[in-house]
C-alpha cells in the first residue's frame, strides 16, 4: 500500500532487528532490484522478515587451507546468519547463492536439514581422519533459528556418539541448552567453546550484532560452561579501531571474572560489499567516528579497507594494530587468561553401537 502524502517514511536505518538496510546488487549477477524508495520505505518491514528455504546439501563436512583460522574442517548446519552483524566477512557468500549480502545475508536463510545424517556418513567413511571438526566456521551455529530445528544440537548428538572432538565459535547464550554434550566430550578432552564478545555496551551490541545475544548474556554463557566443566573462553572478535578496541582489557576481565580460561582476537576485515554495508552503518549510527574508525582501518590494511593476504588479514600490520596486539597480550596476562585454547585429543573416538547411532535421527526437522 502506497503511504498517504505526508506521512511519516520509516527511516530504514532503524529497521528493527537488522544491522544494515541496504540489499547491495550481487556482484556475480548482471541484473538486480531496484527498489521504489517511498513504497519500500513502508514495505521492507514486512519483505524483510526472515525467510528459511531448504538447503539440498549432499556434503557437510568443508574443508579449508587458511593459516587464519584454527581448523581445517567446519560443519555449516546454516548458510546466512540471523544475527546479522553487520561487520560479518561471510556476508559475501551469499552472493555465491544468488542473493545480497545485504539483507539477504540476515533474512533468507538456507536450512541443512540433512546435516546429522551426512555428518553421520561423512564419520563412518573409512577415509575419516579423527581430528577437530568447527562449528560452524562461517556462520553462527546457536542462530535464532537453531532454538527450534536444533540441527545444531542434532550435529552434536554425532559428534558425542563418535567422541570426535569439536570446536565452537558463537555470539549466542543459547550454547547453554546443550551443555549435556559438550560436557560429556569435555570428559575426553574433545570439546571447547569460544563466546565472541566485540563489545560491553548493550546498545552498540544491539545496533551492531542486533539479534545476537546481549553481552550480559554472553558472559552468564561462559559462566554456566565453565561451572559444567568445559573448557570455555572468550574471542574478542572483531576488534574496530576506533570503535571497540579500547574496550578489550574490559571484555578480557569480564570474561574471566565469569570463567573464561583463555582468549583469542581478530581485528575487523571487509572484504567486497561488507565495506560498502559498514561505512552506511557507520553513516547511520557514528557518522562522527565514521573517519576515525576507517582511517585506521587503512592504517592496518596498507591503504585499504581489507587485506586479502594470508597472515594479515585477520591481524593487520603497522602501528594501530601492534598496539592492538600489544594491548590484548598484556590484558590477558592482567587477567590471568591463556592466549591458546587447550589442545583437543581424538584418542577417544570410536564408532557407536548400532541402537545409539540409529536413536540420533528419530526427531525430524
């Protein structure tokens, strides 16, 4: 319905619930939407209310050779994210699907409904090599979504019946609800979880990471897993010069007070059309901070917003982040935290019985 002459047009940088209120044109498609400002103005509200659509995947298991990232096999149950952090690098593989990085990214989310059951033939393959399996490694695995199809919780339910270790990366509170597994691979030195937790401000969290959990509820996650006995630490992740970093030691001594035991960090890339999303977010909510934080950013990437470059694209070079790096160090040795996660062991994989392994599958999506 087009809105009477003079009325009030929604601002769509307040859009509830999004980080960005920009659906940018994918870069691989020559054609793209151009939306009516006035009647799209009203309309995104309801265009933009997230949308599953079922993900055909006949693999689960992603391989990748990246020195950056801390595993070499990932287990995606979702592709998108609802969190909808706007900084998010994964934003452009959704244009590998055909859709945004934009709004798409956060609103059309593509569900592995399959996920256990190819997990489950992925480890019983005779070329399974026990080792760490991430979840999810791209995008969040404890997403709003994950609260009712529990695919993730399913993955786990594998991975506990087979003792292979994993490691878990998320911004969400929700970790909590299956503490039951992770605690029984914790007893074989197979699990740890990583809370990421980019600031301590509840408004700039909701601004940034809007349907993330709080900060406040992101340290009671740490706290409840430490109290369960697995081993649980914080990822600083990631740092915005100029925006976060001088929140660090605050976020370090939080997460330990609540029973991190380690930390790690990365400071912010973005790669292809998240740079164009994050400088109209910026635009939008810190148009005075909006330089600062970008000419930083430059500082760090020789020039640019991203740096592509194995080594150097999660930790920067030059002046601004050997301080960052500096700060971090000294902050973790202030609050007692290890800089290394404990190293995860397979010695206790093995193959389930045929009753155990038939039972993971009987709840359908």
């Amino acid at each position: 319905m087009r809105p009477k002459r003079g009325a009030p047009v929604k601002k769509p940088s307040l859009m509830k619930g999004r980080a960005t209120f920009a659906n940018p044109p994918n870069r691989f498609e020559r054609l793209s939407f151009q939306p009516d400002e006035e009647i799209d103005a009203v309309e995104d509200g309801v265009r933009h209310r997230t949308r599953l659509l079922r993900d055909p995947a006949r693999t689960i298991l992603a391989f990748n050779q990246s020195p950056d990232v801390g595993f070499t096999v990932s287990v995606n149950p979702y592709r998108g994210c609802e969190n909808g952090c706007v900084y998010c690098y994964a934003r452009p593989t959704h244009e590998w699907l055909g859709f945004s990085a934009g709004l798409d990214f956060e609103s059309r989310i593509l569900v592995k409904e399959q996920a256990p059951q190819l997990l489950d033939a992925a480890l019983v393959s005779p070329t399974w090599q026990p080792q760490v399996i991430a979840l999810s490694g791209v995008t969040d695995p404890y997403q709003p979504v994950e609260r009712h199809l529990r695919l993730t919780r399913r993955c786990l339910e594998v991975l506990t019946a087979w003792r292979n270790p994993v490691a878990i990366v998320t911004k969400s509170a929700l970790v909590m609800r299956d503490y039951d597994l992770l605690a029984q691979l914790a007893r074989v030195q197979a699990a740890v979880v990583f809370l990421s937790i980019t600031t301590l401000e509840p408004q700039l969290a909701r601004r940034m990471e809007p349907r993330a959990s709080s900060p406040a509820r992101r340290l009671e996650a740490i706290h409840a897993l430490a109290q369960a006995g697995i081993p649980v630490g914080v990822m600083v992740a990631p740092i915005i010069p100029g925006l976060t970093d001088h929140e660090m030691p605050a976020i370090l001594t939080a997460a330990a007070q609540a029973g991190a035991q380690f930390a790690g960090h990365t400071i912010v890339r973005l790669p292809y059309s998240v740079s164009d999303l994050f400088i109209g977010w910026l635009d939008a909510y810190y148009p005075d901070r909006k330089h600062r934080v970008l000419n930083r950013l430059r500082a760090m990437r020789r020039g640019k917003l991203n740096e592509a470059q194995w080594h150097l694209r999660m930790k920067g070079q030059g002046a601004f982040a050997e301080v960052i790096h500096s700060l971090f160090t000294l902050a973790c040795r202030k609050a007692k935290l290890a800089t290394r996660g404990p190293r995860l062991s397979t010695a206790a994989f093995r193959r389930p019985d045929t009753t155990t392994q038939l039972s993971l599958f009987t709840d359908q999506v």
